[in-house]
C-alpha cells in the first residue's frame, strides 16, 4: 500500500465515522432521508458510486484521478442515475408485489415487514430478478455511453453538457465486454444476489446499500475495462 492509498482511506474513514460515532449525525441523516428521498439519492449516488469508480482507476491505472477524467462530471451522473435507481426500486418492488399477489400469494406486504422468511427471500428475489434483467441494461448502457462522453470531452463540466453522440457512441461500444461480461456474469452472478439482499432490507436502508454497491461496481467497472 503506498502512501496515497493511505490518505484515501483515511479520509474515508474520517467521512464515515460521525454517521456511526455520533447519534445526533444519524438521526439528521434518517430524518432528511425519509423527507428528501430523491435528493438522498443523488448524493449516495454521487459520492459512493463516484468513489467505486475511482477505487476501479486506482486498481487499472494505479492513481484514483487523471486530468480528464472527470470526477465531478462523473458524480452528476452518478447523482442522476441514483435518482432514476430509487424511482427503479418503488416502481419494481412494487410491481414485483402485484405480480406475486396476481399469482396467488398472500400477505405479501406482512411477510415483507415481518422477520427474514423465505417468503421474504422470493418476494426480494422477484424485485431483484425483474429490475436487473429490464433496468439493469438500460443504465450499464447509460452509463456506458456518459462515460465515453465524458472522456471524448476531456472531464469538463462543461464537455458534460454538450450533446451526447449517441449515433457515434452506441456501436463503438465493445459489446462483447459489455454482452459477455457486464451482463451474462455481472447480472446472474453478483447483481441478483446482491440486490435480493437489499430488497430485505428495510426501506430507507435499501438505497443506501445499493450506492455502497456503487464501490463494488467500480471495481466491476475496472475488470470490465482491463478486458477491453
């Protein structure tokens, strides 16, 4: 570990600490999480999702910034994305519910507050399984394509806000990557799984272990990246 990795970590842990050391900073966290749902989004987004990528940079390049890479441009993303990711979970976890109830299951809204059970583990399975097999593209594809946007325009804020050449960048993508890997082993293999752990999770919980997932999938990211 060199001494830059050691600064990075500390300053995380620095971050962190008060939400676990002082009372008073969680509980003003639950309460804005509760009444500003989406604005908590785009900052868990922004920061955790934006840090995953620059841990994934640290683990490809060996430093967790470059001029041109854009880490605030990135973060807006992130912060928008988080936003569409919340608005994905009310929509599919509730869907999820009906189609179970449509079904023949019963008291789903009980069993979902209720202890784990493994009627639990199904209905956050199914919220998991249908959110990540017709969102989860859609946004890896998104954020895919912001991404090489982002880079073509040299990580300026500015560069973000011109218009993104979808008809240019669309089939440049390497789809073999992001068929091959980013879908057929990111999505079965870790996104299910670990999303059906979220969904167990208490609601205002729920969002806030995705982002954390954010770290993980700028690792993924980076292994994604090494393959191209």
């Amino acid at each position: 570990m060199k001494i830059k990795d050691f600064w990075f970590i500390l300053g995380m842990v620095l971050f962190f600490a008060p939400f676990f050391i002082f009372d008073s900073v969680y509980e003003s966290y639950k309460t804005f999480n509760a009444e500003h749902g989406m604005v908590m989004s785009f900052i868990k987004f922004a920061i955790l999702a934006t840090l995953g990528e620059s841990i994934g940079l640290r683990i490809k390049e060996g430093k967790y910034n470059y001029k041109g890479f854009g880490l605030i441009p990135r973060a807006i993303v992130w912060g928008f994305i988080g936003i569409s990711i919340k608005a994905a979970f009310i929509i599919f976890s509730s869907g999820s519910m009906a189609l179970l109830e449509y079904l023949g299951m019963e008291n789903i809204k009980a069993i979902m507050g209720a202890d784990l059970s493994w009627s639990k583990v199904l209905v956050a399975f199914t919220s998991s399984a249908t959110i990540n097999l017709i969102f989860a593209p859609v946004f890896m594809t998104f954020h895919k394509i912001t991404d090489t946007h982002i880079l073509d325009n040299g990580g300026t804020i500015r560069g973000l806000f011109r218009p993104i050449k979808f008809k240019e960048i669309f089939p440049s993508l390497n789809w073999e990557v992001q068929w091959g890997f980013v879908f057929k082993k990111t999505i079965p293999f870790f996104w299910i799984p670990a999303h059906t752990i979220t969904f167990c999770l208490p609601p205002e919980w729920q969002i806030l272990f995705a982002a954390f997932l954010g770290i993980v999938l700028g690792v993924i990211l980076s292994v994604a990246s090494r393959m191209n």
